[in-house]
C-alpha cells in the first residue's frame, strides 16, 4: 500500500541538516556532546589518576552550567527547518501592451499559399515572410492564381496580385537590429552558388506577378553581397523573360556599410524598384538599428540608386509605435523626398519577442491613413502604403500594380487635354 510517508533517505538528509544548522546555532552542544563522548571513554579506559578524574569532572559541571543557561530544548532541535537553497529568480516580464482589435491578420489557408510553401520547402529557399515572422504571410502569399486552378476568375478576385518577398545570402543576419527576429551571427555560413538557379525556378513555377529580393546583412563577405545579389536579379530577369513573363523585380537591400560602388552594383542589375528600408526617425535610429546602420547613410544610399539607374523607383519603410513623435516623422518624409524617394510605406512596429523593443504604442488606422494623405497628396510621394499590417513588402505587387494604373489613367488624361 502506497504511504504519504517522507523515505527513510529523505527523513536521514532532513536529520543531518537539522543537526548541522543546530551546531552551527549552538556550538557549546557541540563541546557537550564531545565531552560526553570523551568521558565515556575515560569511563571504558581509566588508567589515570584522581587528579584527571577531578579535572574531567570539574570541566563537565562548568559545561553543564553553561547548557542550562541556553534556551534550546529537543523539540526546538527538531523543529528546526532544513537548509534550502534559493532558486535564482525568474526574469522580470516587460509591459506588454494588449494588442488592439484592428491587428488581425488573415489565416494562411489559401491553395497558392500551399503551393509557394511547398515549393520554398523543397529548394531550401528562406523566405522573410517565414523568417521575421510577417502577419500577413497568408494575405501576400494568397494572391494570384493556383497552378492547380489557373484560370478561376473567382479566384483570382479574392485574392489579387500573388507577391512573395524571398530572402537570399542564408537566413543568419551578421547584424543585430533590435527590432528584427533574423537570426543573428558574425559569421553565418557562406552563399549558395546555386541559389541564382534556385530562386528563378522558384519564382518561375509559382508564376508570380511580381517578386520582392530581400537579405540580410553579410558584413562578413568583401563586398557585402553585393554581386552576389546582383547575380540573383540578372538570373531571375532572363529565365522568366525567356518564358514570356511579365516580372516585376523589386531588390530590398542592406546598405552595403554606405559603399556605394556596391549599392550602384545592384542598382544596374536590371531590377525595376530598389528599396532600402530607413526603419525610423533619426533619433530613435541608434536605439532601433544595429550601431553600424544609420539614418544618414540610408539616405545616401537611396539618393546613390537615382545617380547609378535614373529608371529605377525608390522606395523605402517607417514603422511606427516605437515613440516617435508626429514632428520627428514629418521631417523623416521632407528628407526622403529631398532625396528623390518615390514610394514610402507605413506599418505597426510588433514585438516579436521579450527580447526585443517593447511597443511603444498602438498607432490607429485613422493615424495611418492621415499620414498617408500627408505622402502622396502634400509631399508628392508617388505611392504610400499605409496601415497597421503594412510591411515594406505587403502586397507589394498589388500596390505597385496599381499605381501605375493610376499613372497611366493620369498621362492619357494629359494627353487629352493637350
């Protein structure tokens, strides 16, 4: 039968430590106990004289005098609470704030979802969606037609311009943004040699209407990246021109440590927009991005596009919530159009873990859409994607699309007028 009862191994460790902490409190016992024993060996083994007897005797009374005085009895010796040692502390949890109604993303459900995941799988592709934990990874990648299903009309209203943003030079980042869940390592393994190969049959059997290049940071490698990225977009240009297709190439790139021969590299690489994300306002920028970015050098880095490829639109990414002021943000977007930026979007900075920037707040969809009035209708923007599950990439080819429709609208109707 089962007892409640402590082990006899458990009960002799609990003794030993109430017989140590005891000691410790009350180290004339220890002499008493010693004395006794010492004694009843003088008792088995007497061979002295009376004058030991007498000393051992008088050095009993004294020690018995002294026990009297102490306040300790048997039942406080076994009362006495085992040594335990303290656990260290869990950490602190940071002040999350509850995310508001308005940030629900879709599910991934979708069959051309299935389909570009399946295929990413099985080319060893990293994706950014997958990789820094994108929202809306089931909105973006849900679009277009399923190649099981290429000529449903109903599908493709529902789920619009199929974009995927496709992550090349590995999945570990040599910088450490405190925004940012990419795996981060001095470091990371070196490039495939293949993924030029791998990336445009990719793209070329999902049939995609535009596609977003994207990496991390190789601060490792001589140039950056540069040629390697460079390669990735030529590749993809000619295997889907060959097959008739109609691709828009968009490059979102690092910024190469501010060198720009390797930002004019990948500029001239055929691409149709060239992005580079400025992430914040410039007082946040140190305490958002890793200490070797900056707010300064990424304008550089957009205004240099311009000079190397003057075809080429310019597009760039804030997020908001990080304690940026309204201000700060205004003259963010009067130094981007100084610098001939042509698209800017708008976007919720969300926590991606404990250990990163905590929210700071939760901007509106009202906030958003002011602000995106703000870009196109005052600033000139070309083009402003703005919400709260916006990212540089969202729906990118959608709203592209778009806007060269409108643009298109806009030159007819000016030539009418003429």
């Amino acid at each position: 039968m089962a007892s409640n009862l402590p082990s006899r191994r458990i009960l002799g460790h609990l003794i030993q430590s109430c017989r140590q902490q005891y000691k410790h409190q009350h180290p004339s016992q220890e002499l008493f106990f010693s004395s006794v024993a010492a004694q009843r060996s003088v008792e088995v083994t007497h061979t002295g004289n009376d004058t030991d007897t007498d000393k051992t005797q008088s050095r009993l009374e004294s020690l018995r005098s002294q026990l009297t005085q102490e306040d300790s009895s048997l039942q406080e010796f076994t009362s006495l609470e085992p040594i335990v040692k303290r656990k260290k502390a869990p950490p602190r949890s940071a002040n999350i704030l509850p995310k508001p109604k308005w940030l629900k993303a879709a599910p991934a459900t979708s069959p051309k979802y299935q389909e570009l995941r399946t295929t990413v799988r099985s080319l060893g592709l990293a994706t950014v969606c997958e990789e820094a934990k994108c929202p809306n990874i089931g909105d973006c990648w849900g679009g277009g037609h399923s190649k099981n299903n290429p000529n449903s009309p109903d599908e493709a209203e529902h789920f619009g311009t199929a974009t995927a943003t496709i992550m090349i030079m590995g999945d570990t980042c040599t910088r450490g943004c405190s925004f940012c869940a990419v795996k981060t390592s001095r470091k990371p393994p070196p490039l495939d040699a293949e993924e030029p190969n791998k990336v445009a049959e990719a793209v070329s059997e999902w049939g995609l209407d535009y596609v977003v290049l994207t990496s991390v940071d190789r601060d490792d490698l001589k140039d950056q990246g540069s040629d390697h990225f460079r390669k990735v977009v030529e590749r993809l240009k000619k295997v889907n021109t060959s097959k008739g297709q109609n691709l828009i190439v968009e490059a979102l790139t690092p910024d190469f440590c501010g060198d720009l021969d390797l930002v004019a590299n990948v500029a001239m690489s055929g691409l149709d927009v060239y992005a580079h994300n400025i992430e914040t306002v410039e007082r946040l920028t140190p305490r958002v991005r890793d200490r070797r970015a900056g707010y300064t050098q990424s304008l550089n880095v957009l205004a240099h596009v311009k000079t190397a490829n003057p075809n080429a639109l310019t597009k760039t990414s804030i997020m908001l919530g990080l304690g940026e002021t309204d201000d700060e943000i205004q003259t963010t977007l009067e130094d981007l159009r100084k610098n001939d930026v042509d698209v800017v979007t708008f976007g919720q900075y969300l926590q991606p873990s404990r250990r990163h920037l905590p929210v700071k707040e939760y901007v509106t969809p009202e906030k958003f859409e002011e602000w995106r009035v703000v870009a196109e209708e005052e600033l000139g923007f070309k083009y402003c994607a703005s919400g709260p599950l916006v990212r540089s990439s969202y729906k990118a080819g959608e709203f592209f699309l778009k806007n060269m429709v409108r643009e298109k609208e806009r030159e007819r109707m000016e030539a009418q007028a003429v």
